[in-house]
C-alpha cells in the first residue's frame, strides 16, 4: 500500500482502529487482495491510489469502505487533522459502505454501491 505507516499510528494515537498493509501482507501484493481483505476484516482502506476506487465501482459491491487522499502533499503533518475529522463526520457512512474522497478543500462522500 502506498501509504505511510505513520498514518496507521496517527490513526491509532486518535482512538480508532488502523493497521498498515505491512502487518498483515506483503509489499507488492495486488490491489484486488487488499480489497478483499479489508473487505473480510471489515477495514477502511486508506490510500492515493484512485484504483482501489475504481475496481469497487466496478464490482457494485457495498463495501469495504474507502478514504481516498487527492491533495498534493498527503503527510499525516500537513492533512491528518483534517482526515480525522472527515472520518469522524462520516463514521456511520463508512461503517456502511463509501468511498470518502479528500482534498485539502472539500470532502465528497459517495455511498456504496455505486
């Protein structure tokens, strides 16, 4: 996953469940894999990478939930706080089934299926 591990931590030190992709498979394991096991383990993929959206609109499946990062600098020091409030706001809609897309302006929240 193309992720920092530090956002796992953040995450954590906040009070909500995270794990990065390295603690449970391997580094170049395929998209359709983490998806599936997110899926499996009723996790919330948090990535860059418009792919993982992309293959859950195509699967019309409800789930798993994703948040989705766009803006230029996607450190968890530059755009954490504002992810955390986002996930916060949206809980019960992730809990659900979205995908959660942020830049540093806005927030678009599309429920699943799509």
């Amino acid at each position: 996953m193309n992720m920092s591990p530090k956002w796992a931590l953040f995450l954590t030190q906040q009070g909500l469940e995270a794990i990065h992709w390295s603690e449970v498979g391997l580094r170049d394991s395929p998209d359709s894999e983490i998806i599936f096991w997110a899926e499996q383990n009723a996790q919330v993929i948090l990535t860059e990478d418009l792919d993982f959206s992309q293959m859950l609109a195509s699967s019309r499946k409800p789930g798993p939930s994703i948040v989705q990062l766009r803006a230029m600098n996607n450190s968890v020091r530059v755009i954490g706080e504002t992810v955390l409030r986002a996930i916060r706001e949206n809980e019960n809609a992730l809990a659900s089934g979205a995908i959660l897309t942020l830049d540093t302006r806005r927030a678009r929240l599309r429920l699943l299926p799509l």
